[in-house]
C-alpha cells in the first residue's frame, strides 16, 4: 500500500514532548480508560498503555489517517484495547460514547503539530522546503491557505495574523500578500514565506532570533484553516462531563493563545469545584529534552483533576 503514510514513516521519528514528566505525574488504574485526543504517532499512548492491563482501554483520536496508521503499527504490541477514531477532538464526547463509554480516567492533548506533518510535502505547513500551500491538517476541510491568501481582503487578512500570530507587522504583512497577489496567484509556501521576509525587510532569522520571520504568519494561517481555537476551547467544555471523579486532564500547549485558554478554562472549573490543579506553574521541558528534541521548546504542559 502506498501513499503519502509511506514518505513521512522514513522521515523524522516524532518524539512525544514531556512524555517523562507526563507519566511521573499521572498513576492510571490497570483498568483505565484513557482518550489521547491527539494520538500523532502513539508516543504517549505508547507510554501509558503499557501500564494497562487487558482490561485497559485507549481511545485514540486524531483528523490525519497517516498519523492513525503510524499509531496503529506503533501500539499493535500492548495488552490494552485500542480503538482509533479519525474525529477532531472537538467531538470527543461523540468520540468516548460511539466508543461505548460514558465517563474516562484520563484525558490527553498534545496541541502540537507533528514532525512528520510538517516535512510531508501535500501539508504545506512549512517554508522550510517549498510546498502547496495547503495548511489543512484533515483533508476534509474545505479551505486551504491557498484559497484564504488569494482570497481574503487585506483587512480579513491582517486580523488574522494580528489575532493568531501576534505578529504586529500584520497590517504590513497584509498588504505585501495583497499586491503580489494581484500580479501572480499565491501557491507555494515559499512564495509565501518570500513575501512575508520581504515585508518585514528580513531574509532569514535575525540576530539574535531563532524565530523565522514567516513564522508568525504560517501559524496563525494554520490555525484559522483548522479553527484550531474554536476546537480546544469545545475540548476544554466538554471534558469535565466526561473525566470520572479522580480523572486527569493534561494538556500539552505551544503557543500563547492556547495555553491562554487552558489556563482560564482550568481556572474557571477550579473557581466551581470542579477541578484541583495540579500543576501551580506549567511544567516546561528541561534543557537536555530541548536539546534532544528542539520542538519541544516552546511546549507547556497543564494537569486539573477532577473532583
């Protein structure tokens, strides 16, 4: 068989972020029933299913197919059930009842993209090589980055990389997109990232920044092209109905927007009684994991349990 599951299974090994410190903090039942709502590659799943016995069960979400063949492969060996649903996790409450329960032990969210998605070339998630400029994490979503640089006014566009990068060049950034645009269609995502630079009047990282100057806008691109926000924030609402007195509730963020969301949904539900927060500060990676794994860099991770 073979498909583009095929290109990204020899490309970069997705390492699961603050896996380490995830299974430190949480202690599952043998019986558990755990959602990864982001199964990727099965790196956590991985982890915590082997502390489940048969009785055990994960239920692993995730929009890409390929993603959901590498976790199958990855998980075959483990003496848990394991069932894959290919949902957004903004529906996991139909996911967790189509997969007949009602209430779960543990509920993960790794809210990164990963490695493989990034280098596949039908993705166009990155400018580091030159791709369509697609940004879809699920297929079947009807929009692309493509149709959304080509297409959208200069206002429409510069609020979406003000609100979803933070870039405040956005209103620059935004009419560069445009005047190109009216010469040549937007395709490629190193045209793209080409234009951006040249809007900010920078080639490539500054001194000083790790940061690509196109970063900004890619991210808050992808983010409106999956609703990536409206997403957690139905995540963050339907979880304490589905987590068991004593459930935990972990979130891996990577960027401010998200975490911001977490950290009010959690705060919130503490306010109501109905969640103890684990985690005072988020835990970060430490230096040796950002040394092993650089895309860990930016990551957060937040724990509530349920009351």
């Amino acid at each position: 068989m073979h498909n583009d599951f095929e290109s990204e299974s020899s490309s970069a090994e997705h390492i699961p972020v603050l896996a380490k410190t995830l299974t430190g903090q949480i202690n599952l039942p043998q019986d558990a029933v755990m959602v990864d709502a982001t199964i990727g590659h099965g790196g956590h799943s991985f982890l915590f299913g082997k502390t489940l016995g048969p009785e055990g069960v994960i239920i692993g979400m995730d929009v890409d197919e390929n993603s959901i063949a590498r976790a199958r492969l990855k998980l075959e060996g483990l003496d848990c059930k394991v069932k894959f649903i290919r949902e957004n996790f903004s529906r996991i409450s139909e996911a967790v009842s189509s997969a007949g329960f009602e209430k779960v032990d543990f509920i993960l969210a790794d809210l990164g993209v990963c490695s493989a998605q990034l280098v596949n070339t039908d993705r166009g998630l990155s400018f580091q090589s030159n791709m369509p400029l697609d940004m879809r994490l699920d297929n079947r979503l009807g929009q692309t980055a493509e149709k959304v640089v080509n297409n959208l006014d200069e206002k429409s566009l510069a609020d979406i990389i003000y609100q979803y990068g933070e870039d405040r060049a956005s209103r620059r950034i935004a009419r560069f997109i445009v005047e190109y645009r009216n010469h040549q269609a937007i395709k490629s995502t190193g045209q793209l990232a080409s234009i951006v630079c040249k809007a900010l009047g920078k080639s490539g990282p500054g001194r000083g920044s790790k940061i690509h100057p196109a970063t900004r806008t890619f991210q808050a691109l992808r983010i409106f092209v999956n609703d990536e926000l409206k997403n957690l924030e139905k995540l963050l609402n339907s979880a304490p109905k589905l987590l068991k007195a004593g459930g935990y509730f972990a979130i891996i963020s990577f960027h401010s927007l998200e975490d911001r969301l977490v950290k009010q949904s959690f705060k919130s539900n503490k306010a109501s009684d109905i969640y103890r927060i684990l985690t005072k500060k988020p835990i970060i990676p430490s230096k040796e994991e950002i040394a092993e794994n650089p895309r860990a860099r930016s990551s957060k991770l937040r724990i509530a349990q349920k009351l």
